[in-house]
C-alpha cells in the first residue's frame, strides 16, 4: 500500500491547496458520520457488466447445453450461440478491464485487497469467519472488501478464468481460430473434451449459488455495519464514522483526509 | 505410366480390376486423404511402381471387430483387394495356416523383410501380472509386439482398442489394457481409433504411405488429420435441424421419424473428431446417425468412460453415482448453498433480536448513538 491513488480525484477541487495532513486545530468529531469513496467507476462498471452478461450467458448457456422452452424457428440455436459468444466476449473484457485494475485502482480495488498477503488480512479472514459462525460478536471493522470476502472473490475470479478457458477451447472444438491453437491443450487436461464440458456446465452451478449467498452476505454485512454497502455497488460510496476509519484495517489518517 | 513388375498395380490388374476402376480409385484416396485432385495421378503412379509392401496383421484382446469391419463389405473393392494383397502375410484371423505354422510364416515374413514391413495391430495389450491375459503361441501379446514393432517401417493402430486400451481398459478392466504407443513409445505409431475403424480411412493412409514414403499428418494423440481433423458435429447431415432447434426428444417419436436431430438423445458428435458423416461404413452406405443413432464417441480417448451415459448429454460427475446427472449435482450445489443461507439468516435474526435486547455494552455505546444518525450524503 504505497501511496493512495484515486480518493482524491474523487473528492474534487475541494482538495486543490488542501494540506497533507489535518490542520492541528481543526477538532472532528470521532462519531462524524462522512461519506467515502470506495468503489471507482471501473469497479461498478465492471461488476454490472459482468453480472449481465453472467445473467446472459446462463439462460443461452442453459439452452445450448438441453435446449428446451423454445420452439424449433428459423435458427434459433444458431441465434442463441451468437447471444452466448457476445455475452462471452464482453464478460472477458470485463474480466480483463477488472484484471487491468488490480494493479491501478485504488487500494480497495487492488489485488492486495484480494490475496491475503499481510498478517493483519489473516487474522481477519479468521475473526470474520468467527463472525459468520456466531461465535465472535463483533465483524472487523473494515472499508472495502473484508478478507473473507476478498478470498472468495479470488476463488470466483479463479473459476471465472475457468469458465473463459474451457468456453473458449469449446468454442475451438469447431476449428475456429485463434481458439482452437490457442486453447487445444485444455481438454487432455480435464480427462477428454466430455470432462471439459462438464466443468464448464458444473462451474455454472457453483457460480449461480456464489451469486445467492453474495447478494446474502452484502445484505448481512450492510445491515450491521450500517454503512449503504449495498447502494455503494451504484454510487462508489459508503458512509461511515470517522472512528470506524481510524479503526479499520484498510482506513487510516490518509483515508479520513479524503472524507467528505 | 510406367509400370514396374510386383507392383501393387501389377496385382490388381492380375486379380481383374480394370485399369479405369484403379484410376478412380487413386482419385478417390486423394479425396479421402483431402489431397487436391492433382494427387490423383500422383498417387496412381506411385502405386504403379511402388513395390508389394508386406503387412503383419497383429491381433490381441479384442473382438476381431476390424478385421470383420474389413471382411464384410458387401461386395470386393479395390479398397479390399489392395488390403489383401498388402497383407496376406500374417494375419492371425483370415491366414489359412495355425499354431505353430503360423507363427512360423511372421517369423519368415520379419526375416524376408527386416525394417520392411507395415504392422497393423487391432486390439489392445494387457500389461497386468506381466502380460498373462493374453498369449500366443506360448508368449505374451505385448512381448509379440514389441518384437514385430521393432523391426517395422511403420505401425498402424487400428480400432479403439490398439488405441488406448478401449473396451478392455474400461473402468473395471483387471488386465491392465493398453494401446500400442504405450507399449512401443519410440516406434512410428499412427492411431486409428473407432470401434471399429473405417476400412476407407485405413486403406487411405497405407496409400499415403506408398506414395509420400510416410504416413500422414497426425493430431496430438496420433490420429491421421484428413479422417480426425474435424467434429462429426461440424460435417453432420443432420446439422441444419440442430441449428434450427429441431431435435429427438424420445426414441420413435415423431422427430425420430423426420430424422431431426438426436443431441438431447446423448448423440457425442460435437465432442468426437472422424469423418464417418462422410466416409460411411459398409461402402459408404450408412453410418450411426444416419442410421438413427446418437454417435457414442468411439474414437475419443476412453470413451467408455469418458462418453458414457450414451443416452445423456453430460458425462456424469465423478463421486458421484452413474444415475446422478449433472444438473442434479449442479442442483444439489444451489440447494445447499440456499439451505445454508436461509439457516444462517435465521441465525442472524436471532443475534440481532438478541443484541438488541441486550444493554449495549460501555464500548460501543459511541457507535450504538451514530448507527442511527444522520448521514451526511
């Protein structure tokens, strides 16, 4: 966490002259609720965009795998291969966009939110499991992503890369280029071209009940922490004490500068 | 063109093929070999010169479904006839001789030719317990191939079995099946899996190999590209009805009849690689689609396994029994993960109706008085 990036593009000219650090005199109270800007456009964007384009992908992917509700028309499973490859192509650019921001968002959007590489991230992945388990009372007080969250987030960033592996050496199957050299190799790791159809149909199910229990668990955490995490997935922002900043892990002096 | 006594020409003729139907018949390898059309008398040529090129036809644990596939087209080829004349030399199940005269006869034929002959092997090798399932002659099938690999030009694997094992390499197998490159990795070995593999494709690339003095162009796994390059999905007669949505849902419906397609019957074309749409069986008469039947993948690796439910979609998921499908797995996945949410937001209704009962404890009274309080937007 080297310097702070994007806050202050956020808070506006407000900041322009500001001093680097609070004016000695100036008293704020430790229970001022103030609002800060966590999620950067390009997080929202990309998350919106990859969840329609799941929500896409599913129903069509759904049809190509035993179609059925439609009836026989046209070409309709010709038209629903080419809705499945535009929603595949824009969900990759959204996974690559997103991919791009781990290394230049800000420091809740960035991959050292995800990977739990310092101890303070470990010890949290630990209590916030406790937390979840009822045996700890309190959550650790956090601004962005908790550890536990981030990790699973990683997990489904893994399966997603899944999911665009095996799509894309299914779609290669036919010969089509640059897919079929591109990713020729990934059948004989999954035990046959029948097996790599079947991680791509059981990963849909496994990102479908990620999806249940991610719209639960954000209803959970904006219900204690009281912040409008959940308006923060539209708006970039959470509201939030200046003690919790001072509190949480990923807050600090440099964050509560930056609050409005 | 000239033509050179022992030719495999020079046999043809002498067994009444006219010289037209051997002209039609180096076009049509070039065909099946996806040469262009020029190759026709490219190949005719060589074949008019290239000498008799002596066969060991090697058989192990199988069902002689090959040599059957060979032996009954319905009326004699050109295709038959140059496989004939190829291979007289040994060949456990059409060779008059047996027992030791046999064995006899391949000894004489790798003596008569050393590094000058083709082996075909059908049928897969038991390695278990030091080869014991099968035996001939006294020795162990995989020591016969060994010994008859190592001197040949070139090794052809016909059907699934000599692929990888096939049948009797299925889960459950006791004898350790399995195919000739995992027996002989340093020979020249091309794969010609099915079950069983097309005569046409085979005659094909022995053809290649008299012509270009190789065999021809393979994928990952050792099969010829001009019969394994492409899904029987992409070249299926019955592709229109799939991309139009038309499908089978239940053997003899009404679909069935009109010969719609059969993928929500578990037909495996769009993952199995060969050329039957085209090439056919039996002389090009029919083939399991056109016949009515979903592909089962026969020329896929494992396909026991990795094909089977024949009649699903989707493999099933390992860990879990055969009569489970995916979905149900996928299912159960959602179900569970739902089940756990609904106990857990149970769970959490009854902290919060328990906290709020409680006194607030001294250290968070701060934040109990804020929860509530205005927000500054």
């Amino acid at each position: 966490m080297t310097t702070l990036q994007t806050p202050a593009e956020g808070s506006g000219p407000r900041m322009v002259g500001a001093p680097p650090f609070p004016h000695p005199l100036v008293i704020r109270p430790h229970d001022e609720r103030v609002r800060i800007y966590v999620w950067q456009v390009p997080v929202r964007v990309t998350h919106w965009v990859t969840f329609f384009s799941i929500l896409l992908l599913v129903v069509t992917g759904a049809y190509i795998g035993d179609p059925y509700l439609l009836p026989p028309d046209g070409s309709i499973m010709r038209a629903i291969r080419f809705i499945h490859m535009v929603s595949a192509f824009t969900f990759l650019a959204s996974g690559l966009l997103r991919l791009y921001w781990l290394f230049v968002g800000n420091r809740f959007s960035r991959w050292t939110a995800f990977v739990p590489v310092t101890a303070s991230q470990r010890r949290e992945l630990i209590k916030q499991i406790g937390w979840y388990l009822f045996v700890r009372k309190e959550a650790p007080r956090v601004l962005g992503h908790n550890a536990l969250a981030a990790g699973t987030y990683t997990a489904i960033f893994v399966l997603f890369l899944v999911q665009t592996v095996t799509g894309f050496a299914l779609a290669g199957m036919h010969g089509t280029e640059p897919w079929a050299t591109l990713f020729g190799w990934v059948p004989s790791l999954m035990g046959g071209v029948s097996g790599m159809r079947l991680i791509h149909h059981l990963v849909m199910w496994v990102i479908l009940a990620f999806m249940i229990h991610h719209v639960y668990s954000a209803l959970l955490v904006d219900h204690w922490e009281r912040n409008g995490l959940m308006s923060s997935i539209f708006s970039g922002y959470k509201f939030v004490t200046r003690g919790e900043i001072e509190e949480a892990r990923d807050g600090g002096m440099e964050i509560e500068e930056l609050a409005e | 063109m000239a033509t050179v006594d022992g030719s495999v020409y020079h046999a043809l003729i002498a067994r009444g093929v006219s010289r037209r139907s051997f002209l039609k018949f180096s076009a049509a390898m070039a065909g099946a070999l996806m040469l262009p059309a020029a190759y026709g008398p490219r190949i005719a040529n060589a074949l008019s010169t290239a000498k008799r090129l002596p066969v060991i036809w090697l058989e192990g644990q199988d069902c002689a479904g090959n040599t059957e596939a060979f032996l009954r087209a319905s009326h004699p080829t050109v295709a038959e006839i140059i496989l004939d004349t190829l291979s007289v030399d040994y060949h456990e199940t059409i060779m008059a001789a047996a027992g030791r005269q046999a064995e006899d006869a391949r000894k004489a034929t790798m003596k008569a030719f050393p590094n000058g002959y083709l082996v075909v092997v059908e049928g897969s090798i038991p390695i278990a317990e030091g080869g014991i399932y099968c035996t001939i002659g006294g020795r162990t099938f995989e020591d016969t191939v060994k010994e008859v690999c190592a001197g040949a030009k070139a090794v052809i694997a016909v059907g699934s079995c000599a692929f990888d094992g096939g049948l009797p390499a299925a889960k459950g197998g006791p004898t350790g099946a399995v195919g000739v490159s995992q027996v002989v990795p340093k020979a020249t070995v091309v794969n010609m899996p099915g079950c069983p593999m097309n005569v046409q494709n085979l005659t094909a690339a022995i053809v290649h190999f008299l012509t270009f003095g190789s065999l021809p162009a393979t994928d990952s796994l050792g099969r010829p590209l001009f019969a394994y390059g492409q899904l029987i999905h992409d070249q299926c007669e019955r592709r229109a009805h799939f991309e139009r949505g038309e499908f089978v849902t239940a053997w003899g419906d009404d679909a069935s009849r009109k010969g719609w397609c059969l993928y929500k019957m578990g037909c495996k074309g769009p993952e199995t690689y060969a050329n039957c749409p085209t090439a056919r069986f039996n002389d090009g008469t029919s083939w399991p689609v056109k016949a009515g039947h979903g592909c089962v993948g026969c020329t896929m690796p494992s396909f026991w396994d990795q094909m089977s439910p024949f009649y699903g979609r989707l493999s099933t998921t390992p860990g879990f029994g055969s009569d489970v499908t995916a979905d149900q797995v996928g299912l159960g996945i959602v179900a569970t993960v739902a089940g756990l949410t609904a106990l857990h937001a149970g769970g959490s209704y009854v902290r919060h109706k328990r906290d709020a009962a409680a006194p607030p404890p001294p250290a968070e009274a701060v934040e109990a008085g804020t929860a509530t309080g205005g927000t500054q937007a």
